[in-house]
C-alpha cells in the first residue's frame, strides 16, 4: 500500500507538470517547470523504489524527449525563467540517469545543441550546480561525482571550440564563463585541465572586457577557493601572468587615461560597483597564491609579475575621492597588501637576501598607499557627513578606516622609519580634518615604535601644540580630532614615561589633554589618557599636580557632566593629591568626600532629596557615592614601595576608618540589594587591595561583613573572603614589572583567628546550602586549599574541622549536581586536598578518616560520568588513596 501510495504521488507530479507544460500562458508553463523539478528532486526515488525497471526506463525517457523539444522550441520566445528551470530540471534528471538510463548526456546534447551553442552550454552549466544540491547515498553520490570529472575534458572541448569561433557574442561569452564557473566550483576538479580553457575564456572576454566584468571577476573567485590552488606554483604564475596581461594591463591602461583627464563619470569606466567587484577578485586571488607567486618570481629571477601586479592595485587603493560616496573600489585591494606584507614578514625571517629584493619592489608603492591613506581615512567635516552620508554609509566609512588604517603597520615593516618621518611631515604641513588622519595612522603604528623613534614621537607631540592656539570649540569636527589626539597620546604614553625628555615631554601631554577636557565629547578618552600619564606617579605629576586637581576636580564638582566621567576625573583627583602632603590632602579630601558620605548616611537612615523613598531609589543614590569611595582609595594610596610604617596616619587609612560604619550599615541593611552590595564589596576589595595588613585593626569589621553576606550574597563574601586571604603587606612587598607577589598574612595571632573564622564560613555553607550549592564556595573552598595551605598546616586545631566541612561539601556536590562544570571543580578540590596531604606527610589520620565516604563517591560518580575532565579528576582521586592506603581502596571498590 505504501508503495502504492508513493508511485500515485509521484505519478500525479510528473504527469501535471508534463501536462501544463504546454499550456500558452507563461505563469503556468512556470509553475509547471517547477513543479517539474521538485518532482524529480523529491519523488524521483519514491517513484523509482516503487516501480519496475521497465516503467522507470519509460518515464525517464518521456520526461528527457519532453524536456529536450520544450528547451530547443522555445528557446528564443520563451520566458527566461521557464528556461532556466527546465534547464535544471534537465541537468538533474540526467544525474539521477546517469549511467543506467542515460549513458552519456554530455555528448547526446552537445550532437542535439551544436547549433543552439548558448542553450548548450546553460544545460551544461547546471550538472555541477545541481550535483551540489543532489541528495542520494553517498557511494552513488561518489560514483556520480567520478562520471562527472571524466566528463569534465568533453566540457573543455565544447567550451575551447565554441569560444574559438568567429563573432562570437557576449551572451555566449557569458554562458561560456557561466559553464566554467559552475564545473570549477566541482569538489576535486583539475585546474590543470582547465589551465586551456581558462586561456580562452580570459582571451575571449578580454575583447569586451566592460562587458564582461562580472564573467571576469566571478571566474577569478571560483579559481582562488579551489583546494589544490596553492599546490600548482607553476600554474599560479602562469595564470597570474596571463590575467596581467589580459586583463590588468588594458584596465590599467585605460583607468589611468580617465584619471589623467579627470573624466570617471562620463562613460569611460563601467559602473563603479562592477569595477570594484573585478579588482576585488584580483586581489583575492593574488593575496590567495602570494606565497606561490613570489616563489616562482624567485625561482625565475624575475619580480616583474609582483611589481606589475602591484602597480595595477594601488591604482585602485589609491583613488581618489571619499569613501563611499565617490568610490568604492580601493577597499578590495587591501587583502593583498596585508598578505604581502606578511609574506614579506616571513621572508626577512628565513631569506633576509631575497627579503631586500621584494622591499624594493614594494617600497615606492607602499609609501604611495601611505599618502593616499592620509586623506582617504580622515573623517569629512561634520557639515559634509550630514549632507551626504546616511547611516549605512557612516557605518562603511568606519569599516573602512579600520581597514585601511593597517596601511601603516605595512608601510612601517616595508619602508620602516621613513613611515614615521614622512607622516610627521605631513603633520606639519596638515591643516583641519587631514590631521586627524595623520593621528589615526600615527596611532596605529605606535605600538611598534621604540626609544629609538623617541624623536618622532617628540615632534608629533611638539607639532600638536598648535592645537592650542586654533581656538577650538566643541563641534563634532573637533570632538573627532581631539579623540584621536588623546588614543594616540595614550598609544605614545609608554614610550614617552621611558624617555630621556619624560618629563617635559610628559607636560606637553598634560597641556594637550588639558585643552580637550572642556569637551564633553572628548573627556573620557581624555581622562583615560590622563590616568595612564600620572598613575605611576611620574615626577611631571609632581609639578603639574594642581593643574591636574583643579581641571579634574571642575569636571568631578559639575553634576551635569555624566557619572562615568565625573568618577574617572576624581580618580586623577586621587592620583593628584597621592604626591602633596598629608595635610594638604586631608583638608582636600573634606571638600569632596563630606557631601558623599553626608548622601550615604541619609541613604542609610532611608532618606534621600527625591520624593520616592522606595528601594531602586535609594540605591541609585549611593552608586555613584560609592564609585567616589573606590576611586579615591585605589588612586590616593602610595605606591607599596614609597609606604611608610606610620600608615595609620595615612589618608586612605583615614578615609576607610571613618566610612567603614557606613559601609557596613549599608551591607546589612540592604543584603538584597545586589548592585548595592556590589559596589560596597567593590570600595573593600579597593581597600583590602590598596592597605593589605595595614587594614588589620579593621578586620573584624570585614569578618561581620563577610558573615552577613555568605549566605544570602555568596559571590561578593567569597570574592571578599579570597582577597582576604592573599593581601600585600606594606613591609615585605617584592617589587616585580611594576606589580607586587600577594603573600598571605604573615602574624601568627591573624592567621589563626582567619582559620577560625574560615571553619566557622564553611560549617555555616555546609549547613545552609539544602539545594544547589553555588560554584563560588567551591572556588573559595580551591582557594583556601590551594593557596593557603601553609597557613591549614600551622593551625591544625582550626582547621581539621575546616577541612571536614570542605570535604563534605564536595562530596555533595558529587552526588547531587548535574551541573559538569560545578562537579569537575570540586573533584579538583578534593584532588588538590589528598595531594596535599600526602606530598607534605599531614593529616593522615585525616585522610583515612573520610577515605569512607570519598571513595564511595568517587567510585559512584565514575560509574555515570562521561565528561573527560571530571573522570580525571576522579582518577587522581582514587590514585592517591591506592598510593596511600591500597588495601582500603581496593575493598571499598569491592562495594561498588
């Protein structure tokens, strides 16, 4: 019955299409053609699986003879879209035929069609596109593909001859390319079989080339994604040479006539779109085959094809006007300078000799691109991208800057220094939105400048100063200046700290940064740029840093300047103050820290200016009161190596021990709250990372804190508790690339009342957490063993109990979390602890005291665990006990 079924349903497609086929209309002959190929690309097997070989045979050859007169009658009259589909309704009824009822297609239609070339060659076209959408198993599919590159030298012949014919036309062209196109896109074809064709495509097309310039580029596509491209070095610089000559040559020519004229409108050219598409494809290929074409140049002793190659692109990445207004065609080359300016990378790495030879070639067009670049990636005036720019058009302009903004990392690996000296001279004689080029690209190439550019650096920096003098206001043409001004200070700002002339270098920068400040456009790169010159206190900071405060503090006292960058200007008002005295800076730290703490302690009491008293109010009041606080604290503390004993009477100290009733009222007062909690947490990790051990007298402070929130906020407790545990001590502090090794509390007393308190945070974990235990107390619980056990060592009577409950709660973890990320975590807690215990000989009693019930877990677990890392972990489990204690091991295994 099911089979029956099928053949009716296949029967009833095939025979309504053949039927509509020939009804006059176009509408229906249209969906007849489509009904047509659905039928065969969807019921061809039920019909086949369903019938006889016989009446298979019969509907194979009826629908092939019906197809063949529908194409070859209606050919010239006929709508263009029925064409099409019968033409693929042809091409895929003779892949399923192939080869029981239909031996040999390619040369039945060639014989049929030799005097309807064009038809011929859509037909043919379609077998590979349609093979590529086919769906049958995949050893008929391998057999088919197999007939099919066999057939592939029949397709060359007809496409040889027929392009070889006198007066040929572009439609026929055009299929021919098409046909090309589509038996290259093949899986596992030869270029090398069709090294011939491709001659006489190229040739033929080069004839009408502005008529064929999508044939051209869409050819070029196809050849660069072939697999085997970069095996065939020899045909790579066969075939590039020939598209050099074919093609490159007369575009050039004729490209560079209409630029001499200044006539790129008048029909000259063909569409810009259609330009852009061909040249793209030349630089595709070419930045594709780079690797094979410079070998062969070399092997040749002959650089010619790279130099040609490269002087028929930078035509294009030089053209003029604006992006993506007047053009579009310079942003396709930009993938073969990158490639070739790797390649050339690779070379002075293995052969400096041949390197030198390929840098000559380059040079003068690498520093062409260079000065194309200053103009074409400056943004317009503000005036001009209203006019003319829409949204999308902005976006490709952006694009297109970071695109071509890598032409100076190029020009500086190719042409090396005199990159810098001659964007510098171009600053010099820069005017207007030129010069906010120049910094974009001068920006770019800064992270590969060394002390040895010191003096370029020097002369961006000196040639900026006239800035100063324009009178600048707070347009959007001055906004996109000053922010590329101040990302290339920061870029500058390493090189310039390390210098010879840091310090008066360094002041320049601050009278620069301070000019832009007043715009609101440009502040927040400005005081990032700002915060990278004076956050290592350099000595400028000490004579420029009441400038420093009071241009800062004028942006951080203006409510309607945004919070973001009210908090970054107080942060440089912290650093400011960081190298003025002690007095001075407690009579400052009034004036900007008593209306802050006057808000919280209203927020505290639940008062607040606003009229709403409810929660998100109140909690929005004190965000930004507490972003002050954590600002403040981590820019006003002293470098580690400039503290002094007497860190009591410090500022910071003094700030945290007055606010630290605050803080801890707010903690418990609004525990839901997690923002709230977030930004509390935040101004005591800044504490705790600022002051380390000096922060001691206030630690029970912190132990009240962390109790409040280890069950109901348990993220920021653990993230509080692991910043306790790895703190940096004033006094021993090991200065290493500006960063300081964070060593545990070194006092006896501490380190017992931290374990004690750590036994206490675990039993409450342990016994708090009914469901689901958070991934953060097993973090805790790894960094405790982990990086604390020295500490578990020394203070055995605390942290025996310690470890139980750890144990415990990963075990619980093991036998209830489906979680695979939460569990391979604790069976690395509990990896780390019997590594532990058994490298340092303690706590063995310990150990064989919970053998019990960790090895039933670990045995349970890895009876149903499939994730990899987990089973790992379990196996060092079961490792350590079978080193340590066999006997046990091997009886609890028994149970299991």
């Amino acid at each position: 019955m099911v089979c029956e079924r099928l053949y009716v349903l296949a029967k009833e497609g095939f025979e309504a299409a053949l039927l509509l086929l020939h009804n006059e209309r176009a509408d229906v002959q249209l969906f007849a053609a489509c009904l047509l190929y659905d039928s065969i690309r969807k019921r061809w097997d039920e019909y086949v699986v369903s019938q006889d070989t016989a009446k298979w045979f019969i509907l194979a050859d009826r629908l092939k003879i019906t197809l063949i007169n529908k194409l070859t009658q209606g050919a010239h009259f006929q709508n263009q879209s029925v064409t099409n589909k019968l033409s693929s309704s042809l091409a895929l009824l003779a892949l399923h035929c192939i080869p029981d009822l239909w031996t040999d297609p390619i040369h039945d239609l060639t014989l049929h069609w030799a005097q309807q070339p064009e038809l011929l060659l859509r037909v043919l076209a379609e077998l590979p596109a349609e093979f590529l959408r086919i769906n049958m198993p995949l050893s008929q599919r391998s057999a088919l593909k197999s007939v099919l590159l066999k057939s592939a030298t029949d397709i060359i012949k007809v496409i040889d001859v027929l392009l070889h014919l006198e007066d040929v036309s572009p439609s026929l062209k055009n299929a021919a390319v098409e046909c090309v196109e589509q038996w290259l896109s093949m899986p596992s074809i030869d270029l090398l079989e069709w090294r011939n064709v491709l001659v006489s495509v190229f040739t033929s097309a080069s004839a009408d080339l502005w008529v064929l310039f999508g044939a051209v580029a869409r050819i070029l596509s196809v050849v660069t994604c072939c697999e085997n491209l970069t095996s065939l070095e020899n045909f790579v610089y066969d075939f590039g040479s020939f598209i050099v000559a074919t093609v490159c040559e007369p575009l050039k020519v004729q490209t560079e006539a209409a630029l001499a004229r200044g006539t790129l409108n008048d029909g000259d050219l063909v569409e810009m779109e259609e330009l852009s598409s061909v040249v793209t494809a030349i630089a595709d290929f070419c930045s594709a085959s780079v690797r094979q074409l410079r070998k062969a140049c070399f092997l040749r002793n002959d650089l010619s094809l790279i130099n040609s190659i490269c002087s028929f692109l930078c035509i294009f990445s030089t053209w003029p006007g604006n992006y993506p207004i007047d053009e579009t065609v310079s942003e396709g080359p930009e993938v073969f300078w990158n490639s070739l300016k790797e390649e050339i990378d690779t070379l002075k790495d293995e052969e400096k000799a041949k390197a030198c030879f390929l840098v000559a070639i380059c040079r003068p067009h690498y520093a062409a691109l260079l000065q194309s670049a200053v103009n074409k990636i400056a943004y317009p005036p503000d005036r001009q991208l209203q006019e003319n720019y829409d949204k999308e058009q902005m976006e490709k302009l952006d694009m297109y800057r970071a695109l071509r903004v890598e032409i100076s990392v190029h020009a500086f690996a190719v042409i090396g220094q005199e990159t810098c000296a001659f964007l510098c001279g171009q600053l010099h004689e820069a005017i207007n939105a030129k010069i906010e080029g120049i910094l974009f690209l001068f920006e770019r190439v800064a992270d590969y400048l060394t002390e040895a550019d010191a003096g370029y650096i020097r002369d961006v920096v000196e040639s900026c100063l006239v800035l100063k003098l324009w009178g600048l206001s707070d347009g959007p043409d001055e906004s996109v200046l000053g922010n590329s001004l101040m990302n290339l200070l920061y870029a500058f700002s390493h090189l310039i700290s390390c210098g010879t002339d840091a310090e008066v270098l360094e002041e320049k920068c601050f009278d620069l940064i301070f000019t832009f400040l007043r715009n609101i456009n440009v502040a927040g790169e400005g005081l990032k740029t700002l915060q990278k010159f004076v956050e290592d206190r350099p000595p400028s900071l000490v004579k420029c840093s009441d400038a420093v405060y009071n241009k800062c503090y004028e942006i951080f006292s203006n409510t309607a300047i945004p919070q973001r960058l009210r908090l970054a200007a107080v942060k440089c008002v912290g650093y400011a103050l960081s190298v003025k005295d002690t007095a001075y800076v407690l009579s400052q730290l009034d004036n900007i820290l008593a209306p802050q703490l006057r808000t919280l302690q209203s927020v505290l009491q639940g008062h607040t200016p606003s009229c709403s008293q409810s929660s998100e109010d109140l909690e929005q009041e004190c965000l930004f009161e507490l972003g002050v606080f954590t600002m403040l604290i981590t820019s006003l503390s002293p470098k580690s190596g400039e503290r002094n004993e007497n860190f009591v009477d410090s500022p910071s100290f003094r700030v945290i021990q007055h606010c630290m009733p605050v803080f801890r009222g707010l903690i418990e007062q609004y525990t839901s709250s997690t923002v709230l909690v977030s930004k509390v947490v935040d101004v005591l990790r800044a504490s705790l990372s600022s002051m380390g051990e000096n922060l001691i007298p206030l630690i029970n402070t912190f132990y009240d804190i962390i109790n409040t929130l280890l069950l109901r906020q348990p993220d920021h407790a653990c993230c509080l508790a692991k910043i306790m545990l790895l703190v940096r001590p004033f006094f021993a502090g090991i200065f290493i690339r500006k960063s300081y090794v964070l060593m545990t509390f070194t006092d006896p007393k501490i380190k017992s009342e931290l374990c004690a308190k750590l036994r206490i945070w675990f039993d409450t974990i342990r016994t708090g957490c009914f469901d689901e235990i958070p991934s953060k107390y097993i973090d805790l619980a790894y960094h405790v063993i982990r990086k604390n056990w020295k500490m578990l060592r020394e203070n055995q009577q605390e942290s025996v109990p310690l470890i139980k409950d750890v144990v415990e709660l990963n075990i619980k973890v093991l036998m209830s979390s489906e979680d695979p990320s939460l569990t391979r975590r604790s069976a690395v807690v509990l990896s780390t602890l019997l590594k532990n215990f058994v490298e340092n000989e303690c706590f063995l009693d310990l150990m064989r005291e919970v053998a019990q019930p960790v090895l039933s877990v670990t045995f349970s677990r890895l009876q149903v665990e499939l994730t990899k890392s987990v089973v790992s972990s379990l196996a060092e489990i079961l490792m350590y006990y079978a080193r340590k204690y066999p006997l046990e091991t091997r009886v609890r295994r028994k149970f299991h």
